[in-house]
C-alpha cells in the first residue's frame, strides 16, 4: 500500500491546490470512507473512498492539460468570483479540462499565466525551494534615482517577510517614465508593486515576460496556447527538490 497525504491527494486529482484542500477538510467538507476527514491524515489511494462535497474523487488517468495564457488587464487571476467579476478561465471556454492558475498575476497586472491540472507540478512551481526565475516588465512613472536601485535590489521586508534578492536593471527611460527589467524567484503577493512603493515609484504597467524559458511567443493578449512536451519536460527537471 502506498499512503499518501489527502491533501495531495486533492492536487493528483486535479481538484483543488493543497492549501484549498486543507481548508476544505478542516470545513468538514471531506469524508474517508464515509467518515469526517482530519488535517494531516495518510489515505491509499487504491483502498480508501474519498468524498469531496458529495462527489467521489479519483485520481485523474490520461494526459495533464498545461496552458500558456497571455493575461490581459482587468481579469483575476480565478477560477470564479462571486461578483461576477471576469476571471483568467471566461478566456479558456473552449478547454474542456477545468485547469487552475499556477501562483498569480493582480487584476492590473498582465502577461505569461500558466494554467494546469497537474497538481504535482504546480505544487512544484509555487513551492519557494522550486521556484523558477519570473521575469517582468515593469513602467515606472518619473526617472529612477540610483538610490532607488540600491533599494529595489537589496534586501527588502514586505508584509513583515525578508524577499529574497531581486534583480532589476534598467531598460530605458525618458520623460514619460523609466521601464525595468525585474527578475524573482519568489512570488509574494503584489511583491513589486509594493517594492516599488516602499521606495517611491509608482507603477504604471506590470507584465510578466517570461517564466523560465517558458516564453509567450507572440501570442495575442486574451489568447492562450498548449505547452510543448519540451517546455513540460523542462518545468520538471528545473523543480526538483
């Protein structure tokens, strides 16, 4: 028998992330054989009956489904809102597998998303000790000072959190503005706006570029494209623990 955490058991699914499992057993939402799940419990998945919501949950069979989007402005980075706000998947009617972004762009923000079933390379990709570098675009309004480049690229505390070291150059400037080129290895939440806030920039665009070597390759704002079987290969050789 080989056990494995429920929680993960969620992501092989291809149903919810892990955190998101986690809160939906801590609900109660969660039944083992026709028991109430607990945090932390090992299942077989050969053996054990697992209920999400009333609905059985196996272990998905066949190919992943691994997604490039170019984001546009003004979508959230979700599945769904209960506002009725537009999210990355209105741009993805036409896959018939339910995908799940990987990490996240803001609403304001836009460029390279990467969209999945596969829990376990997503898991991989959003875990800090697997992170591949992501590469921005960023437009500041005014001239960056060069103490202001010391700070963007020194260590910095967001939300109380030490970053970790990221690396900026400058792209080009003029009097509407001055463009970065921002590399992390890490995603906090709205990690560079609020970089740039702390040291007086205000940002104008934000658009990731590139993940890795996972590029967009022309593809139109609001369009998506399937990943290579080269590019999938390469998200899991450059993720391993």
């Amino acid at each position: 028998m080989a056990f494995i955490r429920l929680q993960k058991f969620f992501t092989d699914c291809g149903v919810l992330s892990r955190r998101a499992a986690e809160s939906e057993i801590e609900a109660g939402n969660v039944t083992v054989n026709g028991h109430v799940a607990q945090i932390g419990m090992k299942i077989d998945p050969a053996r054990d009956i697992v209920v999400y919501r009333g609905k059985r949950l196996e272990k998905k069979s066949g190919a992943f489904t691994y997604i490039v989007l170019n984001k546009p402005r003004g979508y959230l980075t979700s599945v769904s809102d209960p506002d009725g706000r537009r999210c990355v998947t209105d741009l993805l009617e036409d896959v018939s597998t339910r995908v799940y972004p990987v990490g996240r762009l803001d609403k304001n923000s836009e460029g390279i998303l990467l969209l999945t079933d596969d829990g376990e390379l997503a898991n991989r990709l959003m875990h800090p000790r697997h992170t591949i570098g992501k590469y921005y675009r960023v437009k500041v309004g005014g001239r960056v000072t060069p103490e202001q480049h010391r700070a963007l690229t020194s260590p910095m505390v967001i939300d109380g959190y030490t970053i970790r070291p990221v690396q900026v150059t400058i792209a080009s400037e003029d009097e509407e503005g001055t463009v970065l080129k921002m590399t992390l290895f890490e995603g906090r939440n709205r990690q560079i706006r609020k970089m740039c806030e702390q040291v007086g920039l205000t940002v104008r665009r934000l658009s990731r570029v590139a993940i890795g070597k996972i590029k967009l390759n022309g593809l139109p704002v609001g369009h998506y494209r399937h990943l290579t079987d080269e590019e999938v290969a390469y998200l899991y050789q450059n993720t391993k623990s």
